[in-house]
C-alpha cells in the first residue's frame, strides 16, 4: 500500500540407521479434517468461451427453425432443425454446467463451504479466548483485537521463533524504537503526503468504505456468479482486478459509475474516491506545537538510526536490523478479523546490502527450496503459480538477486516450520504498476485460508530510497539550523586513492541576498539541490551569455541568475574511499495475519469414541503451541495428585508450559478440552512411578517413568525429536529385547523371568511372539509385530485380525538377518 518434516534430531534410536524400512500403517483412526477448498484450474476462462460459443450457435439455429417454420417448409425439415436445436442446446447446458461447477470450487458452494469452515475456526477461536473483540462490554471497535491467554502464548512462541530462526540465524541488530513518531520523520519518508487509501461515502448515511474494496468485490462476485458474461466482459474484469491497485482517483471513481455500485448496505449511492490519510494523528507534549503520528510501520526507526547501527557493526555492510512492534493504520473499513486491523504486531527487518553486489554468502542454503512461486508473467498470462526451484528463479534473473531471494527462501522456511501448509502458500511477485517507482522486485508471501489468499510477508528490494530520503530530510532540518544533517551512507575504502572530478556548486549568499531579498535561501537550496546535468547546463549558459532562467519550485517562479551569483566548477579530487547509500531489502511480517492463518490451517474435525459428535483439534506444532502438556490424574486420588504436582515441578524446571487437569470429567473430556487448544502432549497419571504420554495427532501413548516424563516432553516440544522419534526410540528399547526372544526361540520365551521382567512385555506380547515369530511389544495400548518380509504378506494382516490392538506391522531387514 505504501506510496501507492520437523526439525528431527538425529535418532537415538539404534533402528534409525540401520533397519527401518518400510511402516505399513494397517489402522489408522479416521479423521474428519475440515480444510477449506482450493483453488480454481485454469480452465475456466476455456470453458467460458465454449459457453459463448455454444450459446451463438443455439441462437443462430433456432432462428433457422424459425425460418423453415415462416417459409412453410416441409415437417421433416423442420424436425431435423429441431432436433439440431435441441442438440445443441443439451450441449450449451453441459458446457454451463461444466462452468458452474469450476466456479462453484471457486466461489459459489465453495465460498459458503469456506463461509462455514471459517466460522467453525473462529467460533472456537473466541470461546476458547484466543482472541476476541477488544472492548466487547462497550460493544468493541472494528479493526481492534485483544489476543486472551492461549492467543498471546502463540504470539509469543511465533515472535520468539522469529527471533531464532532471523535475529540469532543472521546475528541481526534487534532495536526497539518508539510508536509515537514526529511529524518531520514521517514527511520525509513520503508517510504525511502518500499514506493513503481511497475512499468514497454514502452519501446518505456518510458511512465510508474503501473504494478499491467494493469494486474488488463487484468484480470478484461476476466472475464467480455471473454465467451469462461475455468473452470480452470477462477479460474486461479480469483486467480491471489485475490493475486495481495502479488506479488512479479518477479512473476508480469511473468504474464505480460505469458498474453502478452503490453503497453495499443500503444501496444509496456513493461519493467520488478521494484520498484518506492512514496514520492516527496526535501532538507530542502540551503545547500542541509538535505534531506527531503512531507509526504506520515499524522500518523507519531502523532508519533514522542507520549511522550508529553502521559504526555498531564496525563500518561493515552488509548488515541487518530488525525490529518487533506495533504499528498502527487507520483502516477505513476493517474487515476480514485479525487480517485487516487498526493496530498489529509488525516485524520487519532492514537488511543493508550495497548496491553493487546483492549477492549473499548464504544463498546456497536455501538455493535448492523448491515451492509454489508466482512470477508477474504467470500472473498476466492468467495462469496459476506453480513450484519453482528458488536457485532456478534466480539464476535465470526472476527474482532479481541473491539476497532477495535468500529472505524468500527463509521465510517459506519461517512460514513452514511454524506449520503453514506448503500447499497453501506461495510467493507472489509484484506486477510493475503494484511497485513503488523506487522498488527493484518486490515478493509477497501469501497464505491461502477462507479469505483467499492472503498477503502475509512483504519482501521487498526497495534500493536507497530510505535512507536517501532521511539523508535529505535531516539536510533540510540543518539548513534550517535546527539540528546538524547526517548523510545516511556507507563506505568502501579504496586498495589505492584514485583520481575523480567533483563538480562544486558554490551559491553567492551575498549577492543572492541583494538581487533576491527574502528569497535568497529558496534560491540557495535550489541551486545546491540541482542535479550534475544541470549545473553543467549552467555553468555553459553563464560563460556564453552570462545569465540563465532558473525555475525555482518552492517559490513556484523563475528567477535570473547572473554569472556572479554562483560559482560552478569542476575540479579533480583525491578520493580514499567510495561514499554511496546502501539499498534495502525489507521483509515485513503482519504477525496477526500469519497467525490468524495458522489457526486455519491447523485446525479440523475428528469425531469423538462415540462417534456421536465432531471434536475440534488444532494440531500446532508443538513450537507454536500455546500450552506445551497437560497432566492428568486418571483418578481423583490423593497419591496420583500428589504425583502430578511433582511431574508439573519437573516440567517447570524445565521450562515446559503446562497445566494440571484435576477436574473428575471423563479422561475422554480432557482430552477433547486440551485438543481443541492445540495442547500436544497430555501425561496421564495412573501410577506413582510411570505414566503415559498421548500424542494428540495420533493419539498413541508411550510409557515413561516419573522421573523423564518432563525431559522427553521437552525433547519434542523443543523439536530436538518428533514423536515418531520418541515411539522409536522406546520402541528400540524393546527391540533389544525382541531380538534376544528371538534368539531364544521356543521354550524359553515362556519363561517370564527372561524377558516380561526385562521388557515389562504383557502376555498377549509373549503369546505374539510364540506364534508369530517375533515379538513387538509397546506400551499399554499399542503393539507392533515385527516380522521378516516373507512373514509380513500372510501373517501380518492375519495377525491385526486376531489381535485388533496391533496397530502397525513393521518391516524390519536387519531383524530378518538375525532370524
Ligand atoms: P505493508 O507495509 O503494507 O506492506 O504491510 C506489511 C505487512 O503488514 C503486510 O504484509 C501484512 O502482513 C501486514 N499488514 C498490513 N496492514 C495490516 C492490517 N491492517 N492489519 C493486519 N496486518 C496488516
């Protein structure tokens, strides 16, 4: 808007590198997972054109039919025409249909599917005060959210993995700078002048809306509803969308006009689109002399700071600052929830890179992601994005250098591991009226939830302009005396001093000031701020004939400049380093949108035991999840309370967030209240010296002693292991024992003192591995067989048969090897 796989550790399990092969899940739990549809194919645009063809095709003969009927034709003529027509008609309708149900995956039933989804998520979402309406007993305010606790427990655990996966990663430079800005610095960064919206009223009721947004929305709803457009019509809108944010006042209002959109709630109709300032305004101290705004962003702090971040990092480029903050717009109409709000957690990081070599040292890390991308060439030739391998699409210059594309590639990073499905995120490229005249490339990362999709992260390569605007506006602040002006540049020492010619403008203050009276300080400024093309044009013109027009904007006239007034030369210069302002490349992440799509990707619906009801499940990985475990007594039971204040000591010892469940609801219950949380991991007390873990996604449990439980819940909620890890390695513990029942085939396996002792394995494991050859034993609920490979096809699923507590057969080579 602006001016215009888990992280797995390596396995401690002995299986990890030698035996597994192959997991053959023979039963799995169903889930119902209620994800929002996709997007539309590409066809649709096809299909609209088959349609009009058809549809020409049925006029045309039915006015044949007419014909024959008017001349008097022959009733087996005319039946023939008919039944041409008719055949044509059922394929008209066919081709209709096809259209219809592309646009209803688009739009139509979709959109209501999407509708649905989208209240399911955020219905839980407030009732569980993930976040609500700020202010709600005074009614609320639009665009303003309050995050409750499990909503500011995501926000936190987002922000600090921000801060790992971007300040720690790249050593950045974290400042901290403040809200309320003064007026000069947001003048100078273009904010006071361009920082706006469009907008038009009811003219009625004087409620405003976005201009853009309600044509958006016209044109959106024709496309998706409107089967009779023409081919021309179609691309007429589709065109219009693809250039709404270049549009200028004018030519926004006209298409308002031509389409006749009026005021959506009362149909009343709209005033012209005017301009509308996004930033709140306010007045720093009393007097009411020193304007000021709440930042619209957070980039210009880092900015205005540059030259002490510079000396900071010892003279270096390049280097990156960042920040973590609110910032606060003014939104003319915020809708859409968490997505569009008045003020929200901004992260941004200026990375500072000097404009003759945008390569970076890092690249190559993230040369080989491959993922959906989304060039401006796709975009114009209407197709849909498509993966792209990251290094490809630099190398071949589609995004324009190394460091942008190294922030790309650790964003799509941040945004998966945080648990942003891949399917439903891409990068967008911006099209070239959609840049700032300044900008060298700019990428969106969007994120697909019931919205459409959604820009959450802005990358961008927005070159010096920044920093040449602060240099230029802290110059205006020292020719006005008020403070000294700080050039917001970098430098590269040279091997050897080389020779240049400087061109020196020396304004006459003197004689100025007798020829111009008041104005002399305009005319100085103009003369100091002219370009090196018009100096020398000048300098040309005084020699030859001793005086020159000068246009002087600020004073809106020219003025004679006579030959003593200004001295222009060119002289040759030593120079012992290169001075130049370093460009910019700006990722800027709207954490409220990233969350509020996190929310929908990982939430869904499983039915309960009973089957009776749909329970809803957010599974957060656990680095965002709000609450890392639950701890559960089984029982009301003083020894097993007293067993779960000493687990939660442990689990605060090490750092893991927890709570206690001691409520006498069915464990069913508790399970189904910590689910909906997102909490992954619920330690079932029924013992004084073990109890179990739950995995919430596939619910299975392993059982650990008293005294790990909080160390292996903090091995997977750290991410050091996944739970498939944690199954395994307690898995491999009883694989050592498999192997010695192996080799003791026969009697011996009988004896419990040889192996139920060693493994705790129960009956049913020890008649398993009698007759099946091998045992696999896990856990109170859960077991695996293992079984050589020639076993596997006719025992295996016979096995789950008779004993429908299996849930896995395993394939396991090197345990074939010991058979
Ligand atoms: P911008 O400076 O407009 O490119 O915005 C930077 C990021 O802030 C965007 O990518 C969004 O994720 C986020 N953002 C912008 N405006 C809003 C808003 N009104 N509410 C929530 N997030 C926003």
């Amino acid at each position: 808007m602006f001016l215009s796989t888990r992280i797995s550790s390596a396995s401690k399990s002995p299986f990890k590198s030698k035996t597994l092969i192959t997991l053959l899940p023979i039963f799995r739990r169903s889930s119902t997972a209620a994800a929002p549809p996709m997007e539309v194919s590409a066809s649709e645009e096809t299909l609209r054109g088959n349609l009009a063809e058809k549809r020409a095709a049925v006029d045309s003969q039915a006015e044949a039919v007419r014909k024959l009927k008017a001349v008097g034709a022959e009733n087996s003529e005319i039946n023939v025409a008919v039944d041409n027509l008719k055949a044509l008609k059922v394929e008209a309708s066919a081709v209709s249909r096809r259209l219809q149900d592309v646009l209803s995956r688009n739009g139509g039933s979709g959109a209501t599917d999407r509708e649905a989804f989208r209240q399911a998520v955020v219905n839980t979402l407030e009732r569980r005060l993930f976040y609500v309406a700020s202010f709600k007993i005074y009614r609320g305010v639009a665009g303003l959210y309050d995050y409750g606790p499990p909503g500011c427990a995501v926000k936190a655990n987002v922000l600090a993995f921000w801060r790992q996966h971007f300040v720690l990663e790249e050593n950045m430079l974290e400042v901290d700078c403040p809200c309320v800005t003064p007026e000069i610095v947001l003048k100078a960064s273009g904010h006071v002048e361009k920082f706006t919206d469009l907008m038009v009223k009811d003219e009625k009721t004087g409620t405003c809306y976005r201009a853009d947004h309600l044509l958006k929305d016209y044109c959106k709803d024709k496309l998706e509803k409107d089967l009779s457009l023409s081919t021309e019509k179609f691309t007429e809108i589709k065109h219009v969308l693809a250039v709404l944010d270049d549009l200028s006042a004018e030519e926004l209002g006209a298409k308002l006009k031509e389409y006749g959109i009026t005021a959506p709630d009362t149909k009343n109709p709209l005033s012209d689109p005017y301009p509308f300032n996004l930033m709140f305004q306010t007045s720093i101290g009393p007097s009411g002399l020193s304007p000021g705004y709440m930042r619209p962003e957070t980039a210009q702090g880092i900015f205005v700071n540059f030259k002490d971040l510079y000396y900071y990092n010892g003279n270096r480029l390049p280097f990156a600052a960042a920040q973590i903050g609110q910032a606060f717009r003014n939104e003319i109409s915020p809708r859409q929830g968490l997505l569009r709000v008045r003020e929200f957690t901004l992260a941004e990081i200026e990375h500072f890179v000097d404009p003759k070599d945008k390569s970076h040292a890092k690249f190559v890390d993230v040369a080989d992601l491959e993922f959906l991308m989304f060039p401006r060439e796709l975009q114009l030739a209407g197709e849909l994005a498509k993966p792209m391998v990251l290094g490809e699409a630099v190398w071949k210059g589609i995004v324009n250098n190394e460091t942008l594309g190294y922030f790309i590639g650790r964003v799509y990073l941040f945004l998966t591991h945080l648990g942003i499905d891949k399917e439903r995120l891409r990068f967008r490229q911006h099209l070239l009226n959609e840049m700032a005249h300044y900008a060298v490339d700019c990428w969106d990362a969007e994120i697909e939830c019931s919205y459409g999709w959604i820009e959450c992260v802005g990358i961008a390569d927005r070159s010096a302009y920044d920093l040449r605007a602060h240099t230029v506006g802290s110059n205006f602040l020292q020719r006005n005396q008020e403070k000294s002006g700080v050039p917001l540049v970098a430098h590269e020492k040279y091997p050897e001093p080389i020779e240049v010619e400087k061109l020196l403008i020396t304004p006459s203050k003197k004689e100025l000031g007798l020829a111009f009276k008041g104005n002399q300080k305009m005319i100085t400024e103009a003369l100091e701020a002219m370009t090196e093309a018009e100096a020398l044009e000048m300098k040309a013109a005084l020699e030859s004939k001793g005086e020159i027009e000068f246009l002087v904007c600020n004073l809106g006239k020219s003025v004679s400049i006579k030959k003593n007034m200004v001295s222009i030369s060119i002289e040759k210069k030593k120079e012992h380093q290169r001075v130049f302002t370093p460009s910019v490349i700006e990722p800027s992440f709207g954490i409220g949108r990233i969350i509020y799509c996190l929310f929908e990707h990982c939430f869904y619906t499983r039915p309960s035991k009973s089957e009776d009801e749909q329970l809803n499940v957010f599974r957060f990985p656990p680095l965002v999840a709000p609450i890392k475990c639950t701890v559960f007594p089984l029982i009301k039971n003083e020894k097993f309370d007293e067993t779960a204040k000493i687990i939660s000591k442990s689990l605060t010892a090490a750092g893991i967030s927890h709570i206690i469940d001691i409520t006498g609801t069915s464990i069913g219950k508790r399970y189904a209240r910590t689910d909906e949380i997102g909490v992954p991991f619920a330690i079932t007390v029924d013992s004084t010296t073990s109890v179990t873990i739950r995995d919430r996604d596939s619910k299975d449990q392993i059982r650990v002693s008293i005294d790990e439980v909080a160390l292996v819940v903090k091995e997977v909620a750290d991410g050091q292991s996944t739970w498939a890890d944690i199954m395994w390695s307690s898995f491999a513990v009883e694989a050592d024992v498999c192997r010695i029942i192996a080799l003791f085939e026969g009697s011996d396996l009988c004896r419990p003192s040889d192996h139920d002792s060693m493994s705790g394995t129960s009956t049913l494991t020890t008649r398993l591995a009698l007759e099946s050859g091998l045992v696999g034993r896990i856990r109170d609920t859960s077991y695996v067989l293992i079984l050589p490979r020639w076993h596997l096809a006719c025992f295996g699923s016979l096995a789950v048969l008779f004993y429908p507590e299996i849930r896995s057969v395993l394939f396991v080579p090197a345990i074939c090897g010991l058979l």
